[in-house]
C-alpha cells in the first residue's frame, strides 16, 4: 500500500503589485505641494506650467491622475526630476569642529496643463497685486 497523503495544507503564493511596494496605492495617497518660487510663477503664467513638489515615490501617471482629480484640468504632459540634497555645514561644536549634514531628497513634477485651463495655485498673491 502506499502512504496516505495528507492535502488539506496548501500553499498560496500572491504576488505584490508596484504600488504595494512603494507604498503609494491608487495614485490618490499623497499630497501635492506647488512650489512658490519666482521661477514657477513665471512658467505658470507664462508656460502654463505648474512645478509641484512630490514624494520620490510618485510617477508621472500618478500625478498626471491627481492633478486631473484635484484640480479638474487636463494635463497634457508631466516631467519629473528629482533633486539630490545639499551637503551643509550644520553646526560647530565646542572643540570648533563643523558637523557635516545633508538635506533631504526631493521630486520635482512639471505639470503641463491644457491650454485655457489654468491651475489656481498663486490666485491669493494675484488678488493681493490687485488691491
């Protein structure tokens, strides 16, 4: 005779998506934050493009997604760039020594929007010129 097998015990294997990876599910979990810098101001107004700062996990489908979402615009095109963190000199110690740093990472997103649509990110400092 041969042994009986028992089968009640059986192994599942699931695999894990991208976004379970990175921590970013659906595109939706993560806040976009405009850059208010005199640069991006000039290409908002002038380009029609919107710089938003974006976690280093965010793709450009991702904000493409929000932006659309949270805005109601089409968005044409999203270029990303990450920046590297500066190397600083923090602080001096009692010895006159200099602690070494480094800032944070972060990721950039050019957001191109369709023309005639615009985004109102810089609307409070526009009505303030106007008073």
């Amino acid at each position: 005779m041969s042994p009986v097998r028992n089968n009640s015990k059986k192994t599942v294997t699931t695999s894990v998506s991208k976004t379970q990876k990175t921590g970013v599910s659906n595109g939706m979990s993560f806040v976009l934050y405009p850059r208010a810098t005199e640069k991006a101001y000039a290409s908002a107004t002038n380009l029609n493009t919107y710089v938003f700062n974006v976690p280093l996990t965010a793709n450009k489908i991702e904000v493409k997604k929000l932006v659309e979402s949270q805005y109601s615009v089409t968005v044409e095109a999203v270029n990303m760039v990450r920046m590297t963190g500066k190397a600083v000199n923090r602080a001096v110690n009692n010895r006159g020594t200099r602690t070494r740093g480094k800032r944070n990472d972060f990721k950039k997103a050019y957001v191109v929007v369709a023309k005639g649509q615009t985004i109102p990110v810089f609307a409070t400092s526009e009505e303030g010129e106007d008073k």
